[in-house]
C-alpha cells in the first residue's frame, strides 16, 4: 500500500513540476515578401528591442540573420514583448512598410511578414 502511495505522489510531483515548466520557447518566424508578394531568399533581418534601438540600429536581440530559400528566418528565446525588425536586400528594405511585431505570445512560435520595397 505504502509503495502504491509513494508511486503516485511521485507521478503527482513530476506532472505539478512539468505544468510549471514552460516547454515551448517563445520564438518569431519572419517570412520576408517583397511589394509584389513574392518571398525573398537571402535578405538580412535584424531585430531591435525599441523603437530609439531600432532608429539608432544599436543594441540589435541578435546578430544579422539571413532568409532561406522560403524566405523565412527563426528567432528563438525571446522574451514575450514588441520587436522592431529591420529587413533589406540591396536596395530594398522595411522602412516606411512595417517594422513593428505585436506583442509575442508566450511559449509559441509568432509569425510575422515584413514587406520590403
């Protein structure tokens, strides 16, 4: 009877433990598009964590990533908050199209396209 107990309050503590634990990070999936909606493979994406980091293109989250052949680029461990995204490819980029995300939602993956032209 006691090992049964034991058992199942072993079971108990571990799922207890796990609820508490968050097991999905929080994550950003930006698809890069150019005006006419077609997917841009190799443009660098940057994110900024304010509006003043993102205009002065100091303080960047991370270090330039660039889009894959879908256009598309991961950001993973971010803390649930608005970004700032600066996205080119040679003479094209964000300004003036879109460069703030909402705010994430927590332990998901977010998605975003960012418009460049």
């Amino acid at each position: 009877m006691k090992k049964k107990l034991l058992i199942y309050l072993s079971v108990v503590m571990v799922f207890i433990a796990m609820s508490s634990f968050q097991l999905l990070k929080t994550s950003l999936k930006i698809t890069v598009i150019d005006e006419l909606g077609n997917i841009v493979e190799g443009a660098s994406v940057q994110l900024y964590p304010s509006e003043e980091d993102y205009r002065n293109e100091v303080n960047a989250v991370s270090e330039v990533s660039y889009t894959d052949k879908k256009g598309q680029v991961k950001f993973k461990e971010l803390d649930a908050k608005v970004y700032y995204v600066n996205a080119s490819k040679g003479d094209k980029n964000n300004i003036g199209a879109g460069v703030q995300t909402d705010k994430l939602e927590e332990g998901k993956l977010n998605k975003v396209n960012i418009v460049i032209e």
